[in-house]
C-alpha cells in the first residue's frame, strides 16, 4: 500500500511546518502547528495559545498560556512531512499547574530526591473496526489470541515500522483474545519518556490504521461481550544504576513496600489508572481484568503480578490500567503510591495464588481482598479521601475531578434519559460518542 512516503518523506521535501504536542486532562493530543522557522523561538521563549477550551483547562483564567516545546522529543512524521515535538505549559513563567507532563516532572523530582529513577514498560490493547458510517462495529477479522494469520498483521507491521521514527522499539506484535484485538509491546523507559511513547503510538496505531480504511480504538470497552482493552504497567525503580527492586531471593524489601503501597491506594488510584464511565464496563469478572485487590507470583486474575524475572528484570506488573487514562498522570499517582509504602515500610497484604474469580466472598474477606470500585463516580469518591494519590496529581487535581464529576453526572442523566439502571453492562451510544474516537 502506498502511505506517502515517496510524495512525503523528509527526502522528497524540506520539513516547513512543527506539530506543537500537549494533552489535555484526558490524556487526548492537543496542540497547533507552527512553521519550522519558529523551533528555536518554541523551544526558548515558548508559543502563547488560549487554554480555555481544552478539557481540563476550561477556566477563564486559563486563557493565556504558554507551550514550551522540550527539544529532547523533536521526532519527524514521516507519512506527514511535518515535525513534531512535546513540551510543557506555563502560565506567565510559572509551570502551569495542571499541565499533565508537567505534574510527573514534578513527581519524578521527588523520587530522585529519594534516590530513585523510575522505568514504566506498557502493554497497550486495541481494536480494529471497518469503516461504515455509523456506530455499528464491524470487526474485520473472526482471529483469536496469538492467531498469526490474521488479517490485522498487515496493520501491525506497518505499525512497527514506522515506530523508530518516534522513537519506540517494537518488541511483540500479536493478536489477542477479543476479534479485531491487538497488541503491540515497545520496550520499557523512563517514566517521562514511556508516557510520551504511548501518546506517540496512540497516533501512530490510528494514523496506520486510516490508511487501511479501519477505525482502531483504545475504548476500554467497545463492546459488551468481548474483552475489553487494558494497559498493564510494568514497574520498577532503579538506584545507583541497580535495579532496586531486585534481591538474590526474588523481591527486595524496597519492591515489597513498593507493592504494600500500590495495594493500599488501589481504590482511589483507579480514578486516574481507569478514568472514564467506559473504564468499569471492563472491570468486571469473567474477561480477564482484574476486579480484586491481591497480589500474586502467578497469578492473572490478581491486581499486581510478579514475573517471573530476577535480577534487572525484576518488576511487577499492575493491571488494572486502561488506554483512556492520561499517561502522566497514571504514572504520577501509581508511582507516588508506591513510594508512600516505602517510605511507611507498607507490607503488601491479600497474596494469593487461587483464581480469585471464583473464590467465594467469604474466602476473599478472610484473606483481606476488597474489591476495586464499580464505577466512575465510586472511584473518585475513593480518590477525595486519599490524601496521598489526591497530593500525586499536584495543581492538576481539583480541574481533573471537577471535570470527571461533570463526566459522571452527564452520563447518568443519559442514563436517566433513557431509563436504563445505572448499573447497566451496555455500552451505551452516549459512551461511544464519547470515547470511541479518544
């Protein structure tokens, strides 16, 4: 298939124009271009723009801001021939206080302080659908996980292959359960670096995909009985240039406490690891996403999971995270969470090995295992009473949950509308309309 390449690579034609990047509360890439003569006047003195429409930057006293491009993210698109770049809002010459990227600098900050480097190796899910006009979702192909003939290969190696020019390194591409649900894994990085990744591939998957005639979505839940998308995050600290999270015995103490705090904040923490209506249609039993708050060496139906890798491979895996959630935040909160169990020298509670779908209740509460809250709403309840995952957000907290409240509230007046319980498993169009595209 011709992408445009010959008509648009960086060889055919000078790059004229430069893709100023930011996302919103959402996590949703928003940004302007500007010519390239400008680059040294963005990345210096910074390019003003009108914040007070962007989701998450909504007040008026957000009008006047400033993007300040961070030259370490300049990339080249090469289907486009135009450049584009990540970086940081101010207001006047203050970091803004609810710029996303801004909150996990800041984040990251602390950590070092603490003496560690953080390392985040995502694995996000997504589907393919036909193009047809409305909201029926065709999917393009009946292939099951790890079905290497399926017709989305052709759509995962054009992926891959564009994937070095923004930077990222393909490591696994396959199908997974749900038909027209893939996977492609990049390698691990720094925490900043791997949140910018995934906003990357995000565009990447969906610009790949338009030019195949398909939608691709990262929905957590675009159908009712298929598996949902998640995210699984592997985490690890490094200090010294060790990773700290290794021991000869498998876990060291410090990852032990890393996980204590994990588990403790879990509940409130999925307000921001799984941040949309949508997001709790995926955490139910009975597709793979985990519901309960337990950790274990084996185990996939566990919130956090240890691999079985020891020295620098030493990490765990926390996977109830979803694609709708904002990078930046996600790894500001979890990683805060965690170092909060450091610091108190949390030990993590609710291990086991069992299949914890089908334990009985009074099985799960002799073992301490709550449950991860059942909605949008339940979550940010959870999240208000959290004062350590609340202080991970920084300035960015109080317009993330003014604006997930009005999300909550919208959706139950549709629902309302439409008179369906609030509890309904359906993906309703009001979700679809929603996130569909996001």
């Amino acid at each position: 298939m011709n992408t445009g390449l010959s008509v648009y690579g960086k060889d055919a034609r000078t790059i004229k124009f430069l893709e100023l990047v930011f996302v919103d509360m959402n996590g949703f890439p928003r940004g302007m271009e500007v010519p390239m003569d400008r680059y040294e006047e963005a990345t210096e003195e910074g390019i003003p723009f009108d914040g007070s429409s962007i989701p998450g930057f909504e007040g008026i006293e957000d009008s006047d801001l400033i993007f300040r491009a961070d030259p370490s993210t300049y990339v080249e698109v090469p289907w486009e021939g135009v450049s584009r770049v990540y970086g940081y809002i101010y207001k006047g010459r203050k970091p803004y206080p609810a710029d996303p990227r801004s909150v996990l600098r800041e984040v990251l900050k602390e950590l070092e302080k603490a003496g560690f480097r953080a390392y985040v190796g995502p694995e996000p899910e997504f589907y393919l659908f036909r193009k047809n006009g409305s909201w029926k979702l065709e999917i393009p192909d009946g292939g099951g996980y790890f079905d290497l003939l399926s017709p989305g290969r052709d759509v995962w190696r054009e992926i891959a292959l564009y994937m070095p020019a923004f930077g990222l390194t393909p490591e696994v591409l396959h199908h997974e359960v749900g038909m027209g649900q893939h996977e492609i894994d990049f390698r691990y990085d720094e925490a900043l670096r791997t949140a910018d990744n995934i906003i990357s591939f995000k565009y990447i998957v969906k610009a790949v995909a338009r030019m195949h005639g398909l939608h691709a979505t990262f929905m957590p839940k675009p159908l009712r009985d298929f598996p949902g998308n998640g995210m699984h995050l592997h985490l690890s600290l490094w200090k010294g240039g060790e990773n700290a999270f290794a021991s000869e015995d498998g876990l060291s103490e410090v990852a032990l406490h890393f996980l204590g705090g994990l588990l403790a904040h879990a509940r409130a923490l999925t307000a921001i690891t799984n941040p949309t209506v949508n997001s709790y249609k995926r955490l139910v039993p009975g597709y793979e996403a985990p519901v309960y708050v337990s950790w274990g060496y084996r185990n996939r139906s566990a919130l956090v999971r240890i691999p079985a890798f020891w020295g620098n491979g030493a990490r765990m895996e926390y996977r109830c995270p979803d694609p709708s959630a904002n990078p930046y935040l996600t790894f500001a909160a979890v990683l805060m969470a965690g170092l909060d169990g450091i610091r108190r020298k949390l030990e993590p509670e609710s291990y086991v090995e069992e299949n914890v779908y089908e334990m009985e209740g009074s099985r799960r509460k002799e073992l301490g295992i709550e449950t991860l809250p059942g909605s949008l709403g339940e979550a940010l309840e959870e999240l208000k009473k959290d004062k350590t995952v609340r202080e991970s957000l920084r300035g960015a907290y109080r317009n993330f949950v003014e604006y997930k409240e009005r999300e909550w509230e919208g959706y139950l007046e549709y629902l309302k509308d439409q008179r369906l319980p609030e509890d309904t498993l359906d993906v309703t169009e009001w979700e679809l309309r929603r996130y569909f595209n996001v």
